[in-house]
C-alpha cells in the first residue's frame, strides 16, 4: 500500500469563518504544547488559557479541547476553563460551564492499577494513573515499544479495556472512548450543531478525531512530521498551530 502523501497548509481561520459556522476541536500534547519526555514536565505557554478564551469568543462557543489526559490532569496546567473538554481520549466530557456531558465510565481497578505499575517497574517504564484508565510511557526506552503494547493488549483482553497506541505510549482506556466519540457527543448540541468541524492532532489517536470531523461534513489537520491517512491539511508544528490559530 503506498503511504499516504504530503498534506497542503490549510486555508486560513478567517477564511474559514468568513465561509460559514466554524466549530474547532484541539488536541493537547504536541498540539497546543510540545511533547515532553513525561506528560508532568511539558511548559504551558503564558496566557494560554486567556487566549484559548479568546479564541471561543471568536467562535462563539464552538471550541473543545480533546486531549488523551485526564480532565484533572489537563486542569493542573491550564486551571480553570471555560470552555467544552473532553479528556481520557474523549470519554470524560464536559461543557463550558462545566455540566458534565454524558456519563462519566468507571476507573480501573486497585489490582489492575497495581499490575500495571509492576510491569512499569520491571520494564523501566514511566505509568501513569488516569482517572478512566493507564499509560505505559515507553519514550526513554523505544526498544520496549512491541513487549509494552504485546502486553497491555494481553492486558486488555482479560479486562473491559481497549488498548491506544501514540507516541511512546500505550494506553488502556473503556471501550468507546475516542476522539471520534467526543466530536459526535458535541456536534449534536449547541453551539457546535449546523458547524462545519476541524480537528487539530498529531498523533495516532487524533485520527479518531479526524474521522469525527469528516462524519459532520469538516475536516482534520494534522501537526508534524507523522503522515496521517484522514487528515486534509497539515500544520508544521505547536508554534505553527498557534499561529494559524491567531493566539
């Protein structure tokens, strides 16, 4: 099969707006901030926040953020936001006003978390506990990449669990929980409803997004080198996310 070729830069916002209802959807990692050896060490620009609330000012109303993180985690670099968020790769969702969005699926269990460290630990891997799920870092030590993603879909298999790979990472989150999901959950409500919808991703688990996006008539745009297979346009870069975002 040949691999998929290199995507255009995409119109701009403003053209975008001046076409119609636009409504955004926006990774984190590797999307709004650069990726970090672990997800506790990435650098939050100053007045992000302010201007991601500019930005949903701007589209009145039609912004999320759908990030792999935890919401908690996501709100200990960010704060409080008002804006509508989906975390857990698009299982926890919340509204601007923060009224929750669906139901919210359970966490794992203190057995399954405790093996999951163990593999972690004996692998010299990074884990990290997420409210409605786990992640098995393997960015320090790629060469653990097939025995880690062999063994969280072992994992999975005994358990109500899917398995999600990104970069340098395997996670293991409820079944359902996609980006795909979230974009549906948000574009059947106001203010998303009637909106054409982008979704703006780098990694393996934002072509979820992507797919959402196409099903309500919009597009993806991926960020960096990796070559996707659903997205339309592509963005350098964070900085040149940032940029084509006006923040």
């Amino acid at each position: 099969m040949d691999s998929p070729a290199p995507l255009p830069p995409p119109p701009s916002l403003a053209q975008l707006l001046d076409s119609g209802p636009t409504a955004l959807f926006l990774d984190f990692d590797g999307t709004l901030v650069d990726i970090a050896p672990r997800p506790g060490d990435i650098h939050v620009p100053g007045q992000l926040r302010t201007r991601l609330h500019d930005l949903r000012d701007r589209l009145e109303g039609r912004l999320a953020l759908v990030s792999g993180r935890a919401l908690d985690d996501l709100r200990n670099h960010l704060g409080d936001i008002a804006i509508c968020r989906a975390g857990s790769h698009g299982a926890s969702r919340f509204l601007a006003d923060g009224s929750r969005l669906g139901t919210e699926p359970r966490g794992l269990s203190p057995d399954s978390v405790a093996e999951l460290r163990a593999f972690a630990e004996e692998n010299g891997l990074f884990y990290e506990t997420k409210a409605h799920g786990g992640a098995l870092h393997f960015r320090g030590n790629p060469e653990k990449r097939d025995a880690t993603l062999a063994f969280a879909e072992r994992f999975a298999a005994t358990r109500d669990l899917c398995v999600t790979s990104g970069k340098g990472v395997a996670e293991l989150v409820r079944p359902g929980a996609t980006k795909a999901a979230a974009v549906e959950a948000f574009m059947r409500i106001t203010p998303f409803s009637g909106a054409a919808p982008v979704f703006i991703g780098d990694d393996v688990t934002d072509e979820d997004g992507f797919a959402g996006a196409e099903d309500f008539g919009g597009f993806g745009i991926a960020v960096g080198e990796r070559l996707s297979a659903r997205a339309r346009y592509r963005l350098d870069c964070v900085a040149a996310v940032h940029n084509w975002l006006e923040i």
